[in-house]
C-alpha cells in the first residue's frame, strides 16, 4: 500500500506533537532524566520542528536538576570507563572492572549505574558464547 506524502507527513507531525507532549508529561511527572533523554532525542529526530527552540530551553532547564546533573557525570564517567576498560585499545579489564564498581556504588540510583551492573555480570568476551 502507497501512502500519499500528505499522509506520510501528516503521520509525523501526529508522532512530533505525541514526543514533545511525552516530553512535558514525564517532566511534570518529576521524571527529570527520563524527560531531559526524550527532549534529547526530539530535537535529533526532529531538526527543522518549529518549537526546537522552546525543547532546547527545556533541555537546559532540566540540566540543572539535580537527578540530571547526576545521570549525566554518571554516563560520562561509564562511557569512559567501558572506553578506556574495554574499547580496541583496551588496556586494564581488572582496573575498569573496579571502576565500574565503583561507579555503581556511587551513582547507584542512576541508568548508567544497571548497565554497568550489565557489564560486570556479563562473561568475559573469550568466554561468551560464539
């Protein structure tokens, strides 16, 4: 079935307004980081919307929340633990195992916290199954 560029276009902006009001609904919801990673996400899929510039003061908005601020260093400091731990030029597994360790015992409460949980428990790759 050929859908006409009318529908096509009409289907998303229908999907445009349903993210940005997610956006506001999580937010007032005192979900903070999940409203700062689907504000993210907005203006990536969606460049040209004539209302980025209001998501963009939202994002910054939600910058300063004290939840965000945390699951950002969070992030940061995963991403370069699994950079520098377990990246090509992966030098330490013990040493960034023991990084992100302690990365869990800090930012317990945060998302970056479980997905390092994730590649703790998780078998070395030599032993994961081909």
């Amino acid at each position: 079935m050929r859908r006409s560029k009318k529908e096509l276009q009409k289907r998303l902006d229908e999907l445009q307004a349903k993210k940005r009001a997610f956006i506001d609904t999580l937010d007032s919801a005192g979900r903070k980081w999940d409203a700062y990673k689907v504000a993210q996400s907005y203006v990536t899929c969606f460049p040209k919307a004539k209302d980025n510039g209001d998501v963009k003061k939202k994002i910054y908005e939600l910058e300063k929340d004290q939840s965000v601020k945390t699951n950002l260093e969070a992030q940061k400091s995963l991403n370069n633990i699994l950079t520098i731990g377990y990246g090509p030029a992966a030098k330490d597994h013990v040493q960034a195992k023991a990084a992100l360790e302690a990365l869990v015992k800090k930012y317990s409460e945060t998302e970056a916290a479980t997905l390092a949980n994730a590649v703790i428990n998780s078998p070395p790759a030599s032993t994961a199954k081909q």
